[in-house]
C-alpha cells in the first residue's frame, strides 16, 4: 500500500480573505443580473401593450365610436304580376267576393 500524505504545504494552512471585496462584487453581479431582468420584463410588457393591448392606437375604440359603422342595404326583388288563372277554355276565372 502506498503511502498519501495530507498533511498541508510547508506555507501554512489554507488561506482565506475576509476583506469583504469579494462579497462586494458578488452584490454587483447580483444588482446587474435584477436590472438586467427589469428591462426585458419592461420590453415585453410594452411590446404586448403594443401589438395584443392596442396601446398606441392601433385597435378601434369601442366606447368612443359606439360599436362601429356598419351599413346593411337590402334590397328585394320586385313582386311579380300577378294574373288570375285561366280555365281550360282560355276564360279568366275571378274569384267571387266572401261574404261575412
């Protein structure tokens, strides 16, 4: 079996730094990471407000306009000419009035 040894370096232990420079950048990462995400949240809700929300004027205004113009013509054919039947003879056959 071979030997390890885990004792530490001739130069003493390991060393730590308590100068607090490093946890000073950490915070300045961590404050670029937030603004970072502020301003694509901040873009993405003015691009929905742009495109879906209608922001800037690009949907119709439903109140102001009141409902919108929509203009229906109809038109009928005309009514036909109406003749009274013919019998087979070629006489005009006319109905007799209805008496109450």
């Amino acid at each position: 079996m071979s030997q390890v040894n885990v004792n530490p370096p001739a130069g003493g232990g390991p060393v730590y730094d308590d100068g607090g420079s490093h946890a000073a950048a950490a915070g300045m990462n961590l404050l670029a990471v937030v603004l970072v995400v502020a301003v694509i949240v901040v873009i993405a809700v003015v691009a929905w407000g742009a495109y879906a929300g209608h922001w800037f004027g690009g949907g119709t205004n439903y109140s102001t306009t009141g409902g919108g113009n929509t203009t229906v013509n109809v038109s009928a054919p005309a009514r036909p000419a109406t003749s009274a039947p013919a019998n087979s003879t070629g006489a005009t056959i006319s109905a007799a009035p209805r008496s109450s």
